[in-house]
C-alpha cells in the first residue's frame, strides 16, 4: 500500500522535475540545432574538391564530434528526467486506484 507521505513525496518531486523537464529538453533543442550549424560551417571550411569528401571531413570533425556528444548528453539527460516524472504519475495513479478500490468496500 502506498502512504498519504509517500504520495507527498511524489507530489512534490512532480512540481519540481516541471522546470528541469523543461530545461532539459530545451537543451536537447538547442544541441539538436547547434549539430547541424557545426555540421554546415565544417562542410563549408573544406577545400575538398567533391561533395562527400565535404561531407566526410565536416563528420570527421572535431567540433562536430563535440556538437554531437552534447547532443547525446542532452538526450539523455531529458529522458531520464522524463523518466522520472513517469514513475512519480504512475505512483500517484496507484494511490489513487487503491484509494477509490478501498472506499468501494465500505
């Protein structure tokens, strides 16, 4: 069974997960965008004569390298968090259904 201070906690972990959810997600965003403007400005740094050698070296990169491990890093920072906010929902769901079972055998 779950406690009325259980769901407290989780209650309280939802209100304040809202504005790291939030931040977390922007962040993936803005690396999502930040990836592909590394990608353009290494694509058009290079004197390779063909375009998949272009391609190949703005890949290569160090700074798109960069860009894409921030990328990978914002991913899985808003899915843990996302993650989390789930747990808490699926606590207070069970709390509820326990709740409405036990009134209904009175």
């Amino acid at each position: 069974m779950i406690s009325d201070a259980q769901v407290e906690r989780h209650l309280s972990a939802l209100r304040d997960i809202g504005d790291r959810c939030a931040e977390a997600r922007a962040e993936y965003e803005f690396a999502t965008d930040m990836a592909k403007t590394v990608y353009a400005s290494e694509y058009l740094k290079s004197d390779a004569p063909r375009t998949a050698d272009k391609e190949a070296e703005a890949l290569a990169s160090e700074k798109y390298q960069n860009a894409i491990t921030r990328k990978r890093d914002a991913m899985i920072a808003s899915e843990k968090l996302r993650h989390e906010r789930a747990w808490h929902e699926r606590v207070i769901d069970a709390w509820q259904t326990f709740s409405a079972n036990s009134r209904g055998k009175i």
